[in-house]
C-alpha cells in the first residue's frame, strides 16, 4: 500500500483575522485550527505529517511539537511551492500524499478516509475534495468536461465568466500519488495573474500527461470551511461545539439546553450526568456518572468523580471526590483536593487545599492552603489567613474537628482533631487535640448605661 504522508499548508499570514497570533493558532473549542486538521489526517491513518511553516513558524512549531515533521517555506510564493519545501520528506517514496490547509479545522478522518479509498479504488493520480456552494465566489472552480471529468482547477482570479458560474469549488484539499505529484510539480509555473506557484495546476498537468484525476463532493460544504477571520472562526466553532454536544448526548449525557452549552474536545462525561444551561466544561476535565453539572458552571481542567452537583460554581484545575457538593456561588480554585460526601456552599472559595471526606464548609468561607481533614465542620464566615503579607502559610486541621462561626485561623497554625473552636476566635496557636479554643474578648455587660448616658434612641 505504500507511505501515506500529510501535507498541511500554513506558511501564509492570514492577515485577515487581524491578530498578532499566526491564524493556525487560534481555537475553537480548546484545540487550535491546525490541530483539528492535524487530529483529522492523523485518526485517518496517515503515517507522517508534515507542517510547511512559514509566516511565526516558531509559534506553530512550539504549539505543534514533535508528534509532526516541518518544512519552512521562506517567502510564501504559492500553495504549489509551499508542497514543493515538504517534498525532501517524500520524494522517491511509494505511495500518496494528503495536501490540506491548516486553517479548515472541520475536515472529519471519515472524509479524509473515503477520499484515499476512493483514490485508490480509482488508480486516480490525483483526487481532489471539492464541494458545491451556493456562492462559490473567491473559490477556485473545478472545470470538467462534458461527461464530467475533471480537466482542471481555474481561480477565482484566474476564471473566466463561464467558469465563474461553476459552484463546485476547490477545497484546497487533495489526495495525490507520490511519484505524479513530483512530476508535476517539476512543471509547475507561475505564469498566472497573482504571480504564484498554483498546486491546483498540477491537476491540469496530470491530466496532460494521461493520468486519471478524480473529485470527491463532501455532502456537507461546511466540511471544507476555511477559516479567514474571527466571524468564519466563530462560524467553526460552533458546528465543531455542535458536534461535540451530540457526541456526549449519544454517550448518555443530558445536555439540557445544547445553545448554551460549551464543551471543549477531548472531556469525558459519564453516563446520566445531566449539563444544566449556560455551563462551560474546559479542555482536561473528566466528569464521572450521574453528576449535576451547573446552571451556569465553569469547570476547566478538572477531575470530577461520580454523583458530584456543582451548581453556579468555578472549579479550576482541581479533583472532586464522589457524592459532594459545590455551589451554588463557590469558587474552587487550582490545586484543591476535595474529598467525598464534602459539603462546599455557597459564597465559599477554596484554594491549594486539601478538604477530607465529609467536611462541610457550608457558607461564607475562605480557604487556602490549608490541609482540612474529615468530617470537620466549619461555621459560617471562617476565613483561613493565609497571608502575612509576604507570604503564603499553612493551616491544619485534623479530623473531627469544629470550627465556630467568623473565626480567623491565623496561619501557620494547626488545629488537632477532634478540637472545637469557639465562634468570632482569632486563633494564632496550637490548638490541642480534644480541646476548646476561645480566643476572643469576653463580653462586658453595663447595666443602665443607656439611661444614664441619655442615649435612648425612643421619640
Ligand atoms: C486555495 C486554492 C483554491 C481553493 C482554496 C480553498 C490554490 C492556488 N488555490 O486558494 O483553488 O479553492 O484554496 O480554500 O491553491 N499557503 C502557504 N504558502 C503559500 C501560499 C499559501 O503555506 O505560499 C497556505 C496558506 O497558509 C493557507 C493555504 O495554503 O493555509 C491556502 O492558501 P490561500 O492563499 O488561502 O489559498 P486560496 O487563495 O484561498
Ligand atoms: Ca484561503
């Protein structure tokens, strides 16, 4: 079967996106549009890739690293001199080239696959991924003859006006053999009206020489969308959105209201969870089974275990254990171990903390690295002070134990197990296992002292 390698063109500018970051780079949906093309050629079981970088090269290669190869095109003189920079990495070999754009980030591996079956099938030299568009304007136009056989690629610059009406367009995309594609390459000029190395003239040169070249139509034209600017990369993102929600639905997922759901690729979701609207489940969170997620959750790059509510809530770069919790209005933020059967209310940010099972922050506290073991309670409104103002300290509490209501736990401090702390304490020490720590002023009572002050509040 020979070598099957992909080529992916992202050497231009893209000036159009008005951005200071190369246009490959932008995402949709927490992959950049060069990854999706990458992950799509990929799962259709190519064996090489090759980026031709160009315009932030460096960039593109950092965000890409080692998983592809590169070929830097200097001056960005055409589609067809940007595949001649990749050819060191195929010449001579046997078997076929991808050539596809990085910027047309919804290309599925099922059509990259059917296109090289039917490649092959063919004994085609070149097959070409067209589509057919209402409005085929700036697009390159597939001329074929009066049987419909493709005879060539015209541009749009390039077209005539009987060609202009033609709306099967070019998607930029192809499947070539090897050896034909060198040849082709070896006569392609640049005698066009922008001056250029047009790939898509290899076709007419393939044709030339008696070789069969053929076209795949996509059923869906929204497959070949290139991205140009931020209204066509809002446009992607959407239908790449959509077809990540209905991959979880199929998977047992209820999503509630699909319009106002926003999950990035690659997060698990098990079976009967249910997203409630206007939640944003962010790229590296895995969520168990049966959990309730939002309304109005953010959760980026977290583990939450089974039977877990998170309702109008932020967890951040944190793991949740099974059956607790969080929300409504908590703010969990990175690094927090939370345990299971944990109760985190409302108005309650934990931060860089460990909480163990069965504890219950119910309201109105603050949280931050702090090591908080099981079943311990704390009162409404403790804060954990873990500043001093340079920097950041330690508080522990061990299991079992009670923390009252407003009380501050000054840290570095410990507090043992099974302790108790009396409400509105500022605790600065040690507080010993199985004891009580009041740290407060004791209430003074002065009897009369309204009357004889004259400060009675009465009309
Ligand atoms: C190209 C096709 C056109 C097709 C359209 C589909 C040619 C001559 N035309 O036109 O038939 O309908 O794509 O979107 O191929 N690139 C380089 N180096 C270069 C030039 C381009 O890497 O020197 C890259 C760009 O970064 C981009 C891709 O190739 O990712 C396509 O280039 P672009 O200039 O957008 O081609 P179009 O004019 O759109
Ligand atoms: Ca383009």
């Amino acid at each position: 079967m020979g070598h099957l390698m992909a080529v992916i063109l992202a050497a231009g500018e893209g000036k159009r996106m008005k951005s200071k970051k190369s246009k490959v780079l932008h995402t949709a949906c927490g992959l950049t549009l060069i990854d999706w093309v990458y992950r799509s050629v990929r799962d259709a079981g190519v064996d090489e890739s090759v980026i031709v970088v160009g315009h932030k090269a460096e960039d593109v290669k950092e965000s890409m690293g080692n998983d592809v190869l590169y070929a830097y095109q200097d001056k960005q003189l055409g589609t067809g001199h940007a595949v001649m920079q990749a050819e060191q990495y195929f010449k001579g070999k046997d078997g076929q080239v991808l050539v596809l754009c990085g910027d047309t980030p919804l290309i599925t591996s099922e059509t990259i696959s059917n296109t090289f079956k039917i490649h092959r099938e063919n004994n085609n030299s070149a097959t070409v991924i067209t589509a057919e568009l209402s409005n085929p304007a700036g697009y390159g136009r597939i001329v074929r003859d009066v049987s419909g056989n493709v005879l060539k690629i015209v541009e749009d610059r390039d077209a005539s006006k009987e060609e202009k009406i033609i709306n099967e367009i070019n998607s930029g995309m192809y499947c070539f053999n090897i050896k034909d594609l060198e040849s082709a390459l070896g006569e392609l000029g640049n005698n066009n009206s922008q001056g250029e190395y047009y790939l898509t003239d290899t076709i007419e040169i393939l044709i030339r020489k008696g070789l069969k070249v053929g076209a795949v139509k996509v059923e869906d034209s929204n497959e070949i969308l290139g991205i140009n600017d931020r209204v066509q990369l809002s446009m992607a993102s959407e239908i790449l959105r959509k077809r990540i929600l209905v991959n979880h639905m199929k998977n047992g997922v209820t999503i509630i209201d699909p319009s106002s759901t926003y999950i990035d690729v690659d997060v698990q979701i098990g079976m009967d969870s249910v997203i409630y609207p206007s939640s944003i489940i962010e790229k590296g969170t895995v969520i168990g089974e049966d959990c309730i997620i939002g309304p109005a959750s953010r959760i980026v790059d977290s583990k939450i275990a089974n039977g877990v509510e998170v309702k109008n809530s932020v967890v951040l770069e944190s793991s949740i254990g099974d059956n607790t919790t969080v929300g409504p209005f908590a703010y969990i933020r990175p690094g927090s171990t939370i345990g299971k059967k944990v109760k985190i209310g409302d108005f309650v940010e934990v931060k860089k903390s460990i909480i163990g099972d069965k504890t219950k922050l119910s309201h109105l506290t603050y949280v931050g690295d702090a090591e908080i073991g099981k079943n311990v309670n704390l009162g409404c409104g403790v804060v954990v002070v873990n500043y001093d103002g340079k920097k950041k300290n330690k508080t522990k509490i061990g299991d079992n134990s009670f923390v009252g209501c407003n009380v501050n736990l000054v840290s570095p401090v410990e507090v043992k197990s099974n302790a108790y702390v009396a409400a509105g304490s500022t605790i600065t020490e040690e507080v010993p296992e199985n004891s009580l720590a009041i740290a407060r002023a004791r209430q003074v009572v002065k009897e009369d002292w309204v009357v004889k002050k004259g400060m009675s509040r009465n009309d």
